[in-house]
C-alpha cells in the first residue's frame, strides 16, 4: 500500500511539474501585459513600460522566469516560500492564502450537503425507479444541472434574498400561501413515501393538516421573526432523527443500539442543559470546537457501552445521533439569537459579500451573519453538485440492485433495509467516491462565476485578474492550490476506494 | 490627483463617469416622479460641489461599489495607480483643486488657494490654509510639496531631470513631468512655511491641474532618519544619502498588504476621511470614517464603505440595501430598465461623460488618405444621428450627436464653440451628396473601407452595422474588421481606413496636442496640417482663457474642414442611488459618483 501511494505521489508530482511549465508559457502568451500603456499617451509613457517590464522580467528569457517562480515554489519546503509579486506590487502568498480561506469557506459546506443529499437522493431514487418521484427528481436534477449561473443567482438573490427580506419586515405568511405550501408538502412527502393509492392519500392529508396548523402557530406565535426551539425541540429531532439512523444502521430490532440512540440524544440534551450558561454568556468557536470533540467522543462511548454483540454497529448509531445532537443544539442556539440579529440587521440575507462590513453583535449574531452570507451561494453550489451526484449514485446503486449477490441476499431472507444498506449501497459507494473526491478538488477552482456573482474574493478572482492582466504569479498560485488539491483528493480517493473494495489492495 | 487622458480601451472598461444634468428625469421617463430629484439640490449651483451650509457629521454608514481592491495609500506608483485606487484615497487627501461635475476645474478653498501671479513667464503661487494639518497634528506645509516635486523631478543619478526622459528617482506615475516644467522647484522662506511659489521654465497652458494633493514629508523624514528640515536641505542639495533613504520609503513603504489598514503613524490624512482601524477586510470591503481633525467641511456621514463587487452584481445589491450606491460599468440598455424597475426607493441618473467616440480617418494609406472627397463621401454616409438615437439615447435620454472634439455637448462653452466652427453640413445622412463626391474622389463602386476597432464590442459592432447599410448605398463596401489586438496591431501598422474608438477627456486643456498635431504620439492616422498645429502651439504656450477658446474654435473648424475623423457621441452613464441618501450627484469626470462623497447624508 505504501508503495502504491508514493509510486502515486512520485507520478502527480512530475504530473504536476509538466502542467506548471506549460500553464505559466499559455499565461505569459496570453497576451500583451503592457497593452494599456502601449494605448496611453503620458509624456512618461515609455518610463512606465520599462518600469513594469522591470517589474514583470519581460526582458528575461521565459525559462529564467519559470525556474525562479518554480525555485520560490521550492522555498515553500524549506520554510521560505515566494510566490512573487502581482502587477500591483501586492505579494502573492499573502493574496493566495486569503483566497483560498475564502473559497473554502464557501465550497466546505456546499460540498458536504451537496454529498448527503445527492447521494441519499440518489438512493431514494433508484429504490424507487420509475415512480413520479423518480421522475420528479431526474428532471429536476438535469435542470439544476444546466442552470446558467449567473442567471440562478440572479433569480435566487430576487426570490431568497430581495423578497425573502421585504417579507421578513412583517414575517407572517398569507392564508392562500399556507395552503400552497402545505399541499406542496402534502404531496411530495407521499411522492417519496409510496405504498397504496390509500396509504399515500393518508400520508398527504396527514402531512397537509400538520404542515397547515404548524404554518398558522408559527404566525400566531410571530414565530418567524422571534422563533423558538427549545430544549424540547432539540429532544424531539434528535431522538427522531436516532431512531431513524438506529433503523437505517442497525435495523430497530437491534433493541440495545435503539437504546444507545436515545441515551446518546438525553446525555447531549442533559449536558446542553449544564452548558448553555457558557455557551450563551461567552462562546468561542475553540469552546464549540472542543465540546463537538467531547460530545462525539461520549457518543461513541455510549454506543460501547450498549454495544454488546454488535458493538461496532452500535457505536456508528451513537456517533450520528451524537453528532445530529450536536448540530440541533447548534441550531437552537442560533434559533435564539434570530430575534436579536433582525434587530441589528434589518434584511438579513445579502446578496453580496462574505460578511457584513462592521459588524456589530454578539458571537452568535457573528455567526448568524455568515451563516445568512454565505447561504445563497452554497445554495447554489449544492443545487449543481446534486445533479451530478445524485445521477450518479441512482445508476451505480441500480447497477448493485440487479446483481446476482443482491438477489441471492433477497433470498435468503434478509430484510430489506439489510440488503439494501449492507449489500447494495456499500458496493455502489466505490464508484460514487471518485467522482465526490474529483467534484472538489473542481469546486476549488471552480467557483469562479459563484464567487463573482456573489461578490466573493477567491480563488476564481485570483485567476481571472492575474489572466486579464497577463500577469502570471497570481495565475501559477491558483495553479498551484488547484493542481495539488486535484492531486491529494485523487490519492485520497484512491485510497478510500482500497478501503471500500477488498479487491484492490492486493 | 491629476486625472490623465486614458487609453482607449482603459477608458471603455473605466468609463466611471457621468454627466452633469441638473434636471434631468430617469432614463425613458418623461415625468419627474417623487423622490427622483434629490441631486438637483446639490447641482443647482454649477459644475462645483454644493455650498451646504454648516455640516455636522452624523452617525451612520454609506456603502458604495468599487469594482476592485483598494492596493494602499501612496496611490501615485504605477503598480497602485487606478481609478479604484483614487476612489479611496481622494477621499483622504485634501487638494488644491478637484474637478466639477461637467469635468470643469474647481479650487478646494478650505485647502488652500492659487492664482498666477505672473503669466509669461510662468509663476505660480499656492497657499495652504493656516489650519491645514495631517490628522496627527503636523501642519501641511511647503516641505511636503517639496518632496511632491522631488517625486517627480530628481533622476536615480541624483539630479534634477533635463528633459523627463531619465530613470527617476521615485517610482511616480507622472514620471519627471512636473521636474521638466519647473526645474527649480517650489520656493519658500522657511520648510515650513504655508506659501510657495512654482516657477515654470516654458508656459505650462494646464497649469491649474499640475499641483493637487502631496504626501506627508515629516514621515518620509522620520522614515529616513532625519529631521523635517533636514529633508527639505536635502532636496535642495540633491544629497542623495538621505534622498535614497527617502524614495525607498516613499516607493515601498506605503504598500499594503490587502487587509492591513495602514499604520496610523506613518499614514496621516489630510482630507474629510480617514481609515477605519479593522475597516480593511481583504477582497470584501475598506471602510472609512470621518476625520475628526480635519478643519474644512466635515463629513457629512461618519463611515463610508467601498464594497468590492463586479457590475453585475451591483443593481439587485442596491435593490437589497447591501448597498446605497452604485455606478455600474458600461451600462447597457438593460442596466437602466432593471434600475427603473426598482421603483422609487431607488433615484437613477443618466449622463453623458468624458469619454466620447470617434470615427478616425487613415492618413497614411488607403484611399481616404490623399482625398478630401473621399472623406467628405464618406461623412454624409454615415448616419450619426441613427446611431445616437438606437444606441445611445436608450440609455441616456439627454445624449445627442456629438460635434466637437475638445468640448463636450454638456459644457458650458459647447455652443459657442460648435456654433463657430461647425456647420451642420454632417448633421443628416445626404446619400445623393455623398454618392456626388464619391464620384469625385474618382472611387469606383465596391470600394472596400475596414472599419477597425478592439473586439469584442456589441456596441461598436451595431454601429458599424448603421454604417454599412448607410454607406454600402454610395459604393463603399464597409467591412467589420474588429480583432481583439487592434491597438497593438491594426492600429500601429495601419491596416484600417477607418478606426473606431474612444478617447477618455482629461480635463487638460492641451492634451489633445497630442493627438491632432503632425508629430503628436496618439496621432496614429497619421494626420498633418499646419494651421492645426500652429493653433496648438499657440493654445499650449499660454495660460490665457480667452486665446485657448479662439484657438479651439480654429482647430476644430479645421479639423471639420479637413476632416480629421468624425466625431459620434459622448458615452452614456449611469448612477444609481437609495432614495434615503441626499446630494448623490453624477458627474461627467473621471472621478465618478464618489467626487462628493463626503456630501452624502441620510434624510432624517
């Protein structure tokens, strides 16, 4: 294995030396750096020339240039690094480092949603092939798939940011709109559901009567505006949201991992309890951070605990539910502080920006800001890697549904959950896991038009100024971030594939 | 801040201009709606900024759109030096003059003041006002336009430049330029004494725009390891261990790393605003607040952000409140129908700018070079007014044909000059007229005239367009021969007969020497004529008003009569505001929306 991996890395690496070279020639090719002098008519016009091809070594040989920009590359390994200067005289270490923290910010949660629910739609649809939710979803999937961009933003900044912040002025939802969203609800949820033409008039009536007297409560209550959570609510989605990972994991006959569950999700609400003065009066995100570890940690140990002869099962249930927990409480938290972040910002989705500029607020008001920055493009981002993903998954599981060995399992009597989590799905993963690595090393780089439309700093705008303005160190940093994240995730899907598939590691 | 002619292509992608109309409705609406006509209180009384009466500033905050990174305070090196860049930083630095809103020059009097006290040979006096410091106590003094001058006039060989043409000293912008016109230096009793005078070497017809804002010399002394003083004697011996010292901080030392708001120390200001300690967030936005030492006018509102954001991000970010003004690049047809739709909590403005279009005839080659009639067939075939009404006018209601070259139509001056030199003969397309001299130039039907200009460009594709199905009815045959390398190409080796493109007005009075005299460096077609150059020569060697309008008046009559090119239209432009801000006011120069910034005031 080791030998694989270096004989991979040793591959990349000359890989990535023969792109460097000629992505720096195709850049100073690219065009004129000096056009806009050449166009100008300053008396100092040719001072001004000989100043930036000083500053740009026009006048030394391509090959000089590209073996000091490789020599600064290398300085990275000694502790020195030199990525040279942008035409503005800006350094480009500094430049590459604040983009590429910007660009993960925006694509880390895009990316992980966007591998959820792409591959648990995925799933949903190859189970249940050829249905109107099949349907639904396939063509929803290839619309969202060839959405132009810039036009998607510009619909989602009118609809979820524009209207969304004239509504929430008011924050109450109109009759008719209570109607059309519950029987919008009515009907997917028996779309996805399924069984008999009974059962799905029940589940819609049922989710249409509930959604309709929530939607009329949250307007009575003025809940939009001053929501609430609650230490109940994080009880109830959490211990839900155990049974369903213990029956999805585990299957809920395994009593003693249904136990492990719900003792996970009442020593998380127990220990909220205990914290929530600390976490209220002075939060950190170093003090989020290490309670995340702790609760994951005394989740797995409950799963231990109750383990019994299927420990391992037992400790994933708990691990999920620890971490569903968490995030609930996470949720209620920000849930809270709504009300007092309407009050410092009026309109809280923005259309542009990472934050908001001078911010002032509390830490979770912070936090709420990003949060409200940052939703609209990863909205966007995580609509076009569902297609992909979820397409992908749905055919690689049908694949895995029609084989022999499933049959076989059908067979023998296993349940369906069993044949479908255990045997089906662990299989299908093996191909989906390249695409996901592949989907974002891309998503690094490129996010350009997200990160334009959306006012965003990133690697995408590194790029596209370093190009316009044939300037090439901006352009090799991008190159460089880029390249290498395309390499690691290559290597890191190849490994995951040996620890998927048994076959490979001989 | 000296506003130079931009390049062509620069100009097309910068064009943050925009016209002085004082009553001028929103785009494709007839009736002034409420709300619409909050600039006309700030405008009312000429080209310069308002006289509002007694200021304080107010809390509050006013977000503004530039499209892209502020790069740091010393914004006269030729690597930060950008129209972005200005945006911030003359916000920051007071000056002797700024330019009004037809591109007119105005004095700053809380600055200081300046006058000519003799006019051949050339002196100028300038005096600061008594108050004026740097926001860290230091007044502003004749030693910090001393360093001013150094900048642009002592060479890496430690003298004063000859001609402008050796390696400077300082990495400035405008080079040695101010060191050629004035050998000598500023001249003053003491370092620090509030009154100087500049004695030019030749008259110097741009005078009043040579001297704006300087840079604080005590830091670049402290920086140095001397005192004030010694800097000043150090300039004037041209010693150059202190002066190296100097040039090295002066080039390096107030570059920013995008994000740090430079060190208060070594970064005073002069002007209604100053940075905002943690307002710099790298790639998102710079904040500014007001300078609570200045002793002019105060700003009127407290913070002033600039938000990095691409135009097409600008309108729906308005519309949101993200931000409360914009000024959209290149606007289009659609720029002003989606602002328009935003209804009344938004005021737009529509203008002509600074950046007018042109047909330029080839006088080195081709057939339009050695033949007047030719040139004359081919003015009366092209459809000005067509072009102006289908593509200009959609977005600039007021736009009109354009029918000068050195005033532009919104200019006070306009008329008189147009009136005298021009008389309308180009006005309307007169085929049977042009097919005459066509017949006369001796051209024969089919003859082929490529048309150049810098690809891609929709708009000047849809005038060539107007063109040819005008002028293709005489016997030319016009051909699109647009390609992205134009300047660098096409241009310098000729191949065209005709070229498209714009020039960026300057506010200078004598650039367009350049440009139409036979040995000008923008005179790419190659054009000569002797009454044109001596009219230039006149014009440029003298500060007098009265002789630059009678010299205009007889270059552009020449140029019509001769037919240098033909002038088309100022380039339309488009601002757009949040209702709630008060004395938003658009502007033909260069500078942009932001000219009055510290004016801007939310309604109570």
């Amino acid at each position: 294995m080791l030998k694989f991996i270096l004989r991979r890395i040793g591959a990349s690496a000359l890989v990535l030396l023969g792109a460097s070279l000629l992505m720096f020639f195709l850049t100073i090719n690219s065009g004129d750096p000096l056009k806009d002098l050449r166009e100008s008519n300053d008396p100092n016009r040719e001072q001004l020339m000989a100043q930036r091809s000083e500053l740009l070594r026009l006048d030394d040989s391509p090959w000089e240039r590209y073996w000091d920009w490789l020599s600064g590359v290398g300085g990275c390994f000694t502790g020195n690094c030199d990525l040279g200067v942008t035409i503005n005289g800006v350094d480009v270490l500094g430049l590459t480092q604040q983009a590429a923290v910007s660009t993960l910010r925006l694509i880390t949660v895009a990316t992980v949603l966007a591998i959820i629910v792409g591959i648990a739609l995925g799933i949903l649809t190859a189970i249940r092939q050829y249905s109107g939710f099949d349907y639904s979803i396939t063509f929803s999937a290839f619309l969202f798939f060839s959405l132009p961009v810039f036009w998607a933003a510009t619909l989602l900044k009118e609809f979820a940011a524009i209207q969304y912040n004239n509504w929430i002025a008011d924050g109450h939802y109109a009759p008719w709109t209570i109607v059309i969203v519950a029987v919008v609800a009515g009907f997917l949820l028996q779309a996805v559901l399924g069984g008999t033409r009974k059962r799905r008039m029940l589940t819609a009536a049922a989710v249409f009567a509930f959604v309709t007297v929530i939607l009329f409560v949250f307007n009575a209550l003025d809940w939009w505006r001053n929501p609430m959570f609650g230490i109940g609510g994080v009880l109830v989605v959490s211990a839900a949201a155990g049974v369903l990972v213990t029956a999805l994991v585990a299957g809920l006959r395994n009593r003693r991992a249904l136990y492990a569950a719900l003792t996970t999700v009442v020593v998380g609400v127990v220990a909220y309890l205990a914290f929530a003065p600390l976490l209220v009066n002075s939060p950190s995100w170093g003090l989020l951070a290490g309670l995340f570890v702790l609760a994951v940690l005394v989740s797995v140990g409950i799963g231990a605990a109750w383990g019994g002869y299927a420990r391992k099962q037992s400790m994933l249930v708990t691990g999920i539910t620890g971490v569903i927990t968490s995030l609930m409480v996470f949720a209620d938290l920000l849930i809270a502080h709504w009300a007092s972040f309407l009050g410092v910002k009026s309109r809280p989705i923005s259309t542009i920006g990472s934050q908001t500029p001078n911010f002032t607020g509390g830490f979770w008001e912070q936090v709420l800001d990003m949060a409200t920055q940052i939703l609209l493009p990863t909205i966007l981002l995580t609509l076009v890697s569902v297609a992909t993903h979820s397409r992908y998954t749905r055919s690689s599981m049908l694949e895995t549904l029609n084989q022999d060995y499933v049959r076989t399992a059908r067979s023998k009597g296993l349940s369906e959950r069993e044949v479908i989590v255990k045997h089906a799905f662990r299989n299908a993963l093996i191909p989906i896991t390249t695409i996901v690595a592949f989907d974002f090393a891309a998503l690094i780089g490129g996010a350009v038009i997200t990160e334009q439309v959306f006012g965003w700093k990133g690697m995408g705008a590194l790029f596209q100024d370093g190009l316009n303005a044939v300037d090439p160190a901006p352009v090799m940093a991008f190159f460089l971030v880029t390249g290498v994240a395309a390499v690691l995730m290559n290597l890191l899907a190849d490994i995951a594939y040996a620890a998927l598939d048994p076959r490979i590691r001989r | 801040m000296k506003i130079r002619r931009l390049s062509a292509a620069v100009a097309v992608a910068a064009s943050g201009a925009l016209l002085f109309s004082a009553c001028t409705s929103p785009a494709g609406n007839d009736d002034p709606a409420e709300g619409e006509s909050t600039a006309t209180s700030a405008a009312a009384d000429g080209p310069c900024k308002a006289d509002l009466g007694d200021i304080t500033t107010a809390d509050g905050e006013v977000k503004v759109s530039v499209e892209d990174e502020f790069l740091g305070y010393n914004t006269n090196t030729p690597e930060t030096y950008s129209t972005y860049n200005s945006a911030v930083t003359d916000r920051i630095f007071g000056g002797f003059y700024y330019f009004g809103a037809d591109g007119s020059i105005c004095a700053d009097e809380d600055y200081g003041t300046y006058e000519a006290i003799s006019e051949d040979p050339l002196q100028v006096q300038y005096t600061l006002n008594d108050e004026a410091a740097w926001s860290d106590g230091t007044p502003i003094t004749y030693a910090d336009y001393l360093l001013d001058w150094a900048a642009q006039a002592i060479t890496e060989d430690g003298k004063v430049t000859d001609d402008g043409s050796e390696t400077p000293l300082f990495n400035h912008i405008s080079g040695l330029t101010l060191g050629d016109y004035v050998p000598e230096g500023p001249q003053a009793d003491a370092p620090d004494a509030k009154s100087f005078t500049y004695d030019y070497e030749r008259v110097y017809a741009d005078w009043k725009i040579q001297i704006g804002s300087a840079f604080p010399a005590h830091v670049v002394a402290e920086e140095a390891g001397v005192s004030t003083e010694e800097l000043v004697t150090a300039i004037q011996d041209l010693d150059m261990d202190v002066l190296k010292k100097a040039a090295k901080f002066w080039n390096e030392g107030w570059l920013s790393q995008p994000g740090e708001v430079p060190d208060p120390a070594i970064a005073p200001v002069s002007g209604p605003y100053d940075f905002k300690a943690d307002g710099w967030e790298a790639g998102q936005y710079i904040t500014l607040e007001a300078n609570d030492k200045y002793w002019g006018t105060p700003a009127a509102t407290k913070e002033l952000t600039f938000r990095f954001v691409a135009a097409d991000a600008q309108i729906q970010a308005l519309a949101n409140g993200d931000l409360d003004v914009i000024q959209p690049n290149g606007p289009t047809v659609d720029t002003v129908t989606q602002l328009e739709q935003l209804g009344d909590a938004v005021t737009v403005d529509t203008n002509q700018n600074l950046t007018w279009e042109h047909l330029d005839f080839n006088f080195n080659s081709g057939i339009f070079s050695d033949s007047l009639e030719a040139r004359e067939a081919f003015a009366l075939c092209v459809p000005r007014q067509k072009i102006v009404d289908d593509l200009i006018k959609p977005i600039a209601p007021e736009a009109v044909m354009m029918n000068a070259r050195e005033v532009f139509p919104f200019q006070e001056n306009y008329e008189a000059t147009v009136s005298e030199s021009y008389d309308g003969r180009y006005d309307e397309v007169d085929l049977e007229a042009a097919k005459e001299k066509f017949a006369a130039a001796g051209l024969k039907e089919g003859e082929k005239v490529r048309i150049g200009y810098a690809a891609p460009n929709p708009r000047r594709a849809a005038e060539v367009e107007a063109i040819k199905s005008s002028c293709d009815q005489v016997g030319f045959e016009i051909v699109d021969s647009a390609a992205p390398d134009f300047f660098d190409k096409d241009l310098p080796n000729g191949d065209y007969e005709v070229a498209l493109f714009a020039w960026a007005g300057s506010g200078q009075i004598a650039s367009g020497e350049n440009i139409y005299s036979s040995t000008g460096q923008q005179n790419y077609g190659g054009y000569s004529d002797k009454t044109v150059d001596e009219a230039w020569k006149t014009l440029a060697s003298t500060t007098d008003e009265a002789v630059h309008a009678e010299q205009t008046v007889i270059i552009e009559k020449q140029l019509w009569d001769t037919l240098f090119g033909i002038p088309l239209f100022a380039h339309p432009g488009v601002i757009a505001s949040s209702s709630s801000l008060e004395n938003v006011r658009n502007t033909a120069a260069q500078s942009g929306v932001l000219w009055n910034s510290e004016q801007w005031a939310r309604a109570s």
